[in-house]
C-alpha cells in the first residue's frame, strides 16, 4: 500500500511539472556549470484547426511573437499544412491567423516592429498582405509567394520566388506593392534568404549538376550591392544534399551554415570566416554526420554560440524528396534533442540533452528565443539566457536599415 502511494505521488508531481507554463533549469554541461540558464514556456493555440507545432521564429517584440506553426504526417507520405500563428502572451496562448492557413509550403512573414509586418503565401492563388496594426486588420498588397521574406525597412524587402523550376531574387522598394525577380546564377533552389543590411547579404540553397542524387549540391551566392549581382560559391560534399537547413551570418565575415543529406546521411555543419567564399565542414564528427540532424545554429558574438541537433535513424532508404520536403526519419516533436555550446568561436562544443526539438531561433542582444517540441507538447518557447535580469531584452529579431 505504502509503495502504490508514493508511486502515485510521484506520478502527480511528474504531471505537475508538464502542466506548469514556465519551466527554469540551469543547463549543466558535460563536465562543469555552463554559463547561461534555460527557460521553458508551454503554450496552446486557441484556434488551430490543423497545425500542432510551432515552426519559424520571426519576431519577438515581448510580449507579442510572430511564427509560423505546422503539421507534418509522421507515417506515411504527405506534405503537411503551415500557419503563422501571433502570442500576445511571451508563448503561454497562441491564435491562428486564418488567412494564412497553406498546404505543402510554409508562409513567409516579416516584422518590423510591433505593428509593420508582412506575410506571403500562396493558396488559389499568391499573396502578400501588409499590417500596420499589429495584425489586427490585412490588406494584400500584391500577388506574388516571397519565399524567406525580409523587410530590412518599410520600403526595401527581399525574399525568393519559385517559378516552377528555379528560384528568383525578389525584390521590392515599395513596401511590398511591386517585385521585381532576377536571376541566381548556379542556384536552382532557394531555402535561405539572410541580409544583414540594404547591401549586404546571402542566399543559400541547392543546384543540381546531375541525374543522381549525390549530384546536387549546396551553394551560397553573396551580394554587397542589394542584389544587382552575386557571387556563386559552392560548397564541399561527399554526399548529395536535399536542403540547406540553416544560414547564419553575425557579421560580414563570420558565418556558419548546416546541410541535411538524404536517407542517413545527417547533416554537415560549415564555418565561414571570409563571408562565404570558402567553407570548411566542422572536423567534430560526434555532432554531425549520419543519423545527426543539426537545425539550427546561433551565435551572439564571435566566441558565444549555440546549435541543436536531434538524434534520428532512417530505417528504410528513400528516394530524394521534393523541393521543401524534409529527408528525416520523422519530423516534429521528439525526446532526442541535443543543445550544443560554445565559448571559442565553434572550435569545441559541448552538449547536453535537451529532450526536444528546436526547429529555429532569433538572436536577442546577448539571449536566444527559440521555438521547439517534443512528444505531447508542440507549442514550446525555448529561452537561453546569459545575460542578467529577469526578462529578455527587447530587441528586433530582424536587422533593417533605416536608410
């Protein structure tokens, strides 16, 4: 009897602690206290009628965060459906903006600040809609789908559009009213569009220069003149990659960019110290490689940063997806989350389990606002902090150039 009252004391305080909102650990490395803390927020969304994660993290103006949400089937073959979805609340409560629900792709949005915002996608038919009230009211300002939507001020945004075949540049100087598309020379698609200002900036993504699957390959085109001409440079693989997962640049110089490969392949994790005209892959194999799944790296200065990964075995081989299908043994929630971190510019890394899956993050000052999920709970915030005070400080999640 006693032994049957302590197990279910002890099954009450572990559902106890699933339903708290906000969960506060210090995360421990490998060896010794890691300097920084980790903060959970366990949200719901009022309104979603399909999707059950969250996805891209866009704007974090506290309280109010904008992201994308999504569904992905976890057996079977499907494509999934994709939202944004807006808290008012730093995470706690989610709504669905109906507009924005899509199959097969994800919506784009890009915020200003907390009332200038944009979202693009395509249903019948392509879109962009414009707010200038914090979302409260939509008017579609043209009739494209910018992939990886940026507005680097109220005038300038970048983006790109697939046509069918290839990827564009898309551009616009209007406030999103009208786009002009260009060419990426050596680029076929697009899956990362990162300015860092109005010159400034990178887009990665896949070519392929063959039949067989080992034959596409990443690349990274470079522009310091807005997007009137790029530089291509390819990157190094053994394997043929089926997406570019993330681009990260803190500067014009350091950056830091992870594949993902088909079947088990994993994922490989490149460094950039001359603004992406060569890349190394990262010699640490214990975190990239096959059945690794790196998905996102961040870093807050040149010796400070962070990656996650998760663990996941493809038990059957599969044939190459699609442009925007995922090549991993199941997507969404998982418990096989790793947190990787780094004090020397990415030349050690230690991690730590995490027990979810990060999906992406946005640099705030000196902390990280991540979306995440695991099994039972698909609308997470993540926050890491290393720097002192109670909140995060509020800062833009995109940078713009106010010229």
């Amino acid at each position: 009897m006693l032994q049957y009252i302590v197990r279910l004391i002890t099954v009450s305080l572990i559902l106890a602690s699933l339903l708290c909102t906000v969960l506060s650990t210090t995360a421990v490395g490998q060896s010794s206290k890691l300097p920084f803390e980790i903060s959970w927020t366990a949200g719901s969304c009022r309104n979603c009628q399909i999707v059950r994660a969250l996805g891209e993290v866009v704007s974090i103006e506290t309280p109010t965060i904008w992201a994308t949400a999504y569904y992905f089937p976890t057996e079977g073959q499907g494509a999934g459906d994709n939202s944004v979805v807006r808290s008012s609340d730093s995470g706690r409560h989610w709504v669905e903006i109906p507009k924005s629900r899509m199959h097969a792709t994800q919506p784009s949005i890009s915020f200003l600040d907390g009332k200038t915002g944009w979202i693009s996608g395509m249903n019948s038919d392509p879109w962009v809609l414009r707010t200038n009230d914090g979302g409260r009211h939509w008017t579609q300002v043209s009739d494209h789908f910018i992939q990886d939507m940026q507005f680097l001020n109220s005038r300038v945004g970048v983006g790109s559009e697939f046509d069918g075949s290839t990827s564009g540049f898309a551009k616009t100087v209007d406030g999103g009213r009208n786009w002009t598309i260009s060419a990426l020379p050596g680029l076929k698609f697009a899956s990362k569009v990162r300015f860092l200002n109005r010159e400034v900036g990178w887009i990665a993504g896949t070519n392929d220069i063959s039949d067989d699957p080992n034959g596409r390959v990443a690349v990274v085109l470079r522009t310091t003149d807005g997007g009137q001409h790029w530089a291509t440079f390819q990157i190094p693989s053994e394997t043929g990659v089926a997406d570019v997962r993330d681009l990260f640049f803190l500067n014009e110089s350091f950056g830091w960019l992870i594949t993902w490969h088909y079947n088990n392949d994993g994922t490989q994790l490149y460094l950039t110290t001359d603004g992406g005209r060569t890349w190394r892959v990262h010699p640490d194999q214990t975190i990239q490689g096959p059945g690794k799944w790196l998905s996102v790296v961040r870093f807050l200065d040149s010796r400070v940063g962070f990656a996650f990964s998760r663990g996941d075995q493809v038990d059957a081989a599969v044939e190459p997806p699609a442009i925007g299908v995922v090549a991993v043994a199941k997507a969404g929630p998982t418990e096989s989350g790793q947190l990787l971190y780094t004090d020397d510019g990415g030349e050690h890394w230690r991690s730590q389990p995490l027990n979810a899956w990060v999906y992406d993050c946005q640099v705030l000052g000196q902390d990280l606002g991540c979306s995440a999920s695991k099994e039972g709970q698909g609308f997470l915030m993540l926050q890491i902090r290393t720097s002192p005070g109670p909140t995060i400080e509020n800062k833009q999640t995109h940078p713009r150039d106010s010229r």
